[in-house]
C-alpha cells in the first residue's frame, strides 16, 4: 500500500507534492512525509497522523526545494509514528517506497556492519543506506541505484532523489504500481494516474522489473537487465478534480447514495435496452466451451464472487472454484483447460489478486477482470476487462463499487447461461427487468434512511453481532459483518445460516443481535426454522425481509422492511441495509467512517 509521488519541477514543488497526496491518501494515512532537494541537500517534514499534519508543519517550516519526492503511509514494517514515516534518508539519498522488502534484515545487518546507523524500524530505509554505500564505492546515483536494485527481494515502487542533483529523480517498479508523467520542462513519478492529474495526462505506465531516470527534460525507461526500453505514453481520464462529499456529511454516505445511478450506468454497459437482453464483450473465448470458472479476489470484492458462483452454477449450470486471492495462489491449484479465470477488484491493485491473476494466467486461463479503475494493473493484465461504471471510490468501506461488481457479474452470468444454452429469451427477458428495476428499488429504500436510527443505537450498545443468510443471502451476510466490523469496530461475523446449530449458537444470549438477511425466497422457510433457534435461545432478531415479521413465528427485535424483489437480484438490493446498518451505527459511535483505523483503500502489500 502507501502512496508515493515525485516532482521534478520549475517552482518550489513541496505544495504540489502534498495535493499529489491527497489523492493518494486512499492508500493509506498512518502518516505523511515530503522531502526535496534544497541548495544541495536534502530537507524532509514529516508528521504522523493525516495529511493535514504535514500541511500544517509545511506551513511553519515550509519547504523550498524545486526537486522532491512524497509519501503517504500504510504502516507494514514500524509503527506508524513520525521516526517511520517516509521519506527515509541516507547522508546523500532521500527514498519513498510503496511495498516490502523481504530480505531487509540481512541488508541492514551487512549495512550496519559498514557502519550505517538507522534512524527508523522501516524496511525502506535500508534502500537510501544501499544507494549510498554504493556511492561511497564510486558508483554515480544511476549506476548505485541500478546495483542497489539488484540486491533488493520483495515488492517495490520507488522514487529517489540525491543530494547535490536537483535535475535527477530514479523511479523503479516491482510488484508496485508507478506512473511516469510528462509535464512541460518538469517530470513526474506517481503511484497511479490520478495523484499526477493536476500537473499531465501524459502517463507511461512503467512495466515489472522497469526503473526510470527522470529529469526535467524527460525519461530513460531502462529494465531489469539494464537495457533501454521503450513503453507507450498514454492520454490518461483521471479527472484532476478531487471528489468532493457534496452535501453528505461522510464519502461512504454518499456513496451508498449514487448506487442507483451507478448501477444503471453499469447495467446499461452490458444490456440492451430496447430487446431487453444482456450485450457483452466478446471474452475471446467460447462461452459455451468454458469447462470451469475460477473466481478469485479480496474483501467485500470476493463476497461479490461469492454471490456470482451461486448465479453461475444456478442459472448457467457450470462448475464453479472460488476462493480468497491469498489463498488460491498459494494452493497450487490445478486449473482445468478452456477454463475462464475471473478477477474481482475496485482499485485493480490488490497485491494478492494480482498474484493470483498471474499464477491463472502462466496456467492458460483466459483472464477477464470486474475492475472499477480502467488504468489499473488488473485491468492491463488482463484478456479483457469488464468494466463497473462507479466512478471514484474514496470511502475506504467498498459500498457502490460492489453492487456495481454485482451488476456486472450478474449480466456475466446471464450471458454464460445463454450461451450454453440454459436460458430461454423469456427467461433472459424476466430476469433482465428485474436487473433493470434495482435502481428503483434501491431509491425508495434510500428515501427512508430514519428506520436505522433506533436499530443504531442499539447495535452500538453491542460486543458482538452475528449475521445470517442462506443462499445468495449468505455472502451478504459475510459482507454485511465485514462492513459493521470495519468501520464500527464492533466484532461481527457472518455464517451460513443452517451452520449457526454447528457451533455459533453456543455465542447467543440476549446481548447479541443476530441480523438474518432472509427475503422470501425458495429458502426462506428454512432460515425461518433458524430464526426460530435463535429466538429459543434469547437471541434478538434483526429480520431484514419483504416478510412479515409476525409470519415467522417467533419474536423480532427490529425489522428492516424491503420491497419484494425477484430473488436473482435480492443480493444487489439487500447489500444497501447491511451497509447502512453499519454507517448509522459507526456514526453513532463517532468513529472515522471515511479512513477507519488500520485500514487502506488499496491494498498492495501481499
Ligand atoms: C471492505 C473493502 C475491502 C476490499 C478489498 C479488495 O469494505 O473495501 O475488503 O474489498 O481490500 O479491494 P479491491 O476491490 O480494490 O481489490
């Protein structure tokens, strides 16, 4: 994670630098630091804490420097206090790094042993110290940093700058994201297109293995090896305007609000309208011949995978293998031939999908990716890519990328069944309008947002929650779990409902809500008869349901009313209560909703 950024510029760049940072602050925000070369020699600020610390400090001890590197942090290695925020230095080199070094320890120890003297528990700063010591052995800074590079294992993106050159910056890439931006007589290196917005839309995206020595009047792209390469300068969309929370009080808010529009704008990408039929990309391989297809991603984004292997197999009869990105590349799974791999990712840069992308990818799957950033990693590694239409996500909790993940994944389904034959025209056309009238439904269940008032405080008042659902419910229950507990801090957790007798009944008393995600569907019956067990052990029942409470015959604590929706879509339209239960109650708590602890929008460390 972390996000880094680098100016080569013709006016003092330190400003610029943190605006750059503010784009980038999804990526982390433990702390935040900037360094420039200054008359020669290297200046840093750092500050712990958000990014509005560092401005602050820049204000009274601002920074001249027309050279300078930027960082905003998500701590890995060192806690995140203001000695481990980055830029790390040397007496001579100044580094921001966005990923880990593996074999940090046994630099350190051969680099102490030379007589190197740290100043911080990072990783990091083992890069600054090789830089130099490779200088102190007469290497110029490319040549040093070309010989440090050689030495480092693990994942990387950097951007160095030197005491005594003003007009040098060194960027290099592996496993990392990191962007080359081309200004007029000034350069850039950032960690996507977005943080370099303001200042071009000329990007080079630089490749594994690439490094990239930066001055003002351009780039030299070397790789691994050491050979100049040439890769391609693209016009960038990032849009240089900075999202604004409009007249929400939180992103997430707001976010949970755009979601009938947004889905619209998704649907509308795979579906034609006037026939009322699904229109899909050609994935380059026949649909109809896939013999398997694995789904893999991280977080809120593999509950969306979860939801699309019960469509799959359901509605268009194929085989499928899920399972969390960490975990599936390291299975050694076999993958079957003519087999479709399906990648699930908002930021398209998770570290661990990305790997696995690649593991299915060497295995000869036809790789197709649901990325919300076109520009991402996941998206370029991949045969094709099915775009969600959800705009810029910034709450760091996923709410409108992942219904938009739902909506293409359900079109993907609906394509697979048509083309192998298991969906008539008439059954395409039912369950298309059912698609097409989520947006509706999702309006009027926005309209009234007073009814999670009470259930809040309550839920506020709780240790733990536990949250069922049967079927496509069950993958909204996990979600609904995953967003209460990262953004209230309270502990939940998600079960199948027909599991809870195999172990978790044993944590129900009065104290804990039991939130059952149970529309009537061909299931509700049964996870009716496990309301039921819940109720007979003093459990309190929060139903969300079309049902009537009194039909299930037992004591509900609360009701979430919902419409009554065709069941292929239930998954879309019930993911709006499991994430307003969580914002009304986090709020309530008064925790940092947008940027709650810990976490980061973009995980890219493994
Ligand atoms: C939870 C959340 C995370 C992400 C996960 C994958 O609200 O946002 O669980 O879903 O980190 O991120 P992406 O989708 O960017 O690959």
């Amino acid at each position: 994670m972390c996000g880094i950024v680098g100016i080569l510029g013709t006016k003092p760049v330190a400003v610029d630098l943190v605006d750059a940072l503010r784009r980038l602050e999804y990526r982390g925000y433990d702390s935040a630091g900037v360094a420039t070369v200054e008359n020669g020699h290297l200046e840093r600020r750092r500050a712990e804490g958000k990014l509005r610390n560092l401005s602050e400090r820049l204000t009274r001890e601002p920074l001249n420097g027309l050279a300078g590197i930027g960082h905003t942090r998500w701590a890995t290695h060192g806690a995140p206090s203001e000695r481990n925020a980055h830029p790390h230095m040397s007496e001579n080199v100044s580094v921001v790094h966005n990923g880990i070094i593996e074999n940090f320890r046994e630099l350190k120890d051969e680099l102490m042993r030379a007589g190197a003297v740290f100043a911080s528990d990072t990783d990091t700063e083992v890069i600054a110290h090789l830089i130099s010591y490779e200088m102190r052995k007469g290497a110029d800074p490319v040549a040093a940093t070309k010989n440090a590079l050689a030495r480092l294992r693990g994942a990387f993106a950097l951007a160095i700058i030197f005491a005594g050159h003003d007009n040098l910056m060194i960027g290099a890439r592996e496993g990392s994201p990191l962007a080359v931006g081309h200004g007029d007589g000034q350069m850039y290196l950032g960690s996507d297109a977005i943080a370099l917005a303001p200042f071009t839309d000329q990007i080079t995206y630089l490749d594994e293995g690439d490094w990239a020595i930066l001055t003002r009047e351009g780039v030299e792209i070397r790789d691994r090896q050491g050979r100049r390469v040439d890769r391609p300068k693209v016009t960038s969309q990032a849009s240089g305007f900075l999202v604004d929370k409009g007249n929400h009080r939180h992103f997430m808010l707001k976010e949970i609000h755009e979601q009938p529009e947004v889905i619209s704008h998704t649907l509308s990408n795979y579906m034609d309208m006037a026939s009322g039929r699904v229109r899909f990309p050609d994935l380059g391989i026949d649909l109809a011949k896939v013999s398997r297809v694995t789904i893999s991603a991280c977080g809120t984004a593999y509950y969306a995978g979860l939801v699309a292997k019960y469509w799959l197999e359901r509605y268009a009869r194929i085989p499928v293998e899920i399972d969390v990105a960490s975990e599936l590349r390291y299975r050694e799974a076999p993958l079957p031939e003519n087999g479709l791999a399906v990648f699930v990712s908002q930021s398209g840069e998770t570290a661990d999908t990305l790997a696995t992308l690649r593991y299915c990818k060497a295995a000869g799957q036809t790789i197709a990716s649901v990325v919300n950033v076109r520009s991402s990693t996941i998206a370029r590694e991949s045969h094709v890519v099915l775009p969600t239409l959800a705009g810029p996500e910034i709450g760091v909790a996923s709410t409108k990328a992942f219904t938009c993940q739902l909506a293409a994944l359900a079109c993907l389904a609906l394509a697979m069944a048509r083309a192998r034959g298991q969906l008539s025209d008439e059954r395409e056309r039912e369950l298309v309008k059912a698609l097409l009238e989520v947006p509706r439904h999702m309006s009027t269940l926005l309209r009234d947002e007073r009814r999670y008032d009470e259930l809040a405080h309550w839920m506020s008042k709780s240790r733990d929650v536990l949250y069922l659902g049967r079927g496509l419910s069950y993958p909204l229950a996990l979600e609904g779990a995953l967003k209460l507990k990262e953004i209230s801090y309270i502990h939940a957790e998600g079960y199948a409902a027909g599991e809870m007798k195999h172990g978790p009944i044993a944590l129900i008393d009065e104290n804990v809500p039991v939130v059952v995600v149970a529309p009537e569907d061909d299931l509700f019956e049964k996870t009716v008869s496990n309301m039921q067990e819940v109720a007979a052990r003093g459990g309190r029942i929060v139903l969300v349901s079309n049902a009537d409470p009194e039909s299930i015959g037992c004591p509900v604590a609360a009701h979430v009313r919902m419409p009554q929706v065709h069941p292929f879509v239930s998954p879309i339209v019930y993911a709006l209560p499991m994430q307003l239960i969580a914002y009304h109650t986090a709020v309530l708590m008064g925790t940092d909703v947008d940027q709650p602890r810990n976490l980061a929008k973009s995980v890219t460390v493994e």
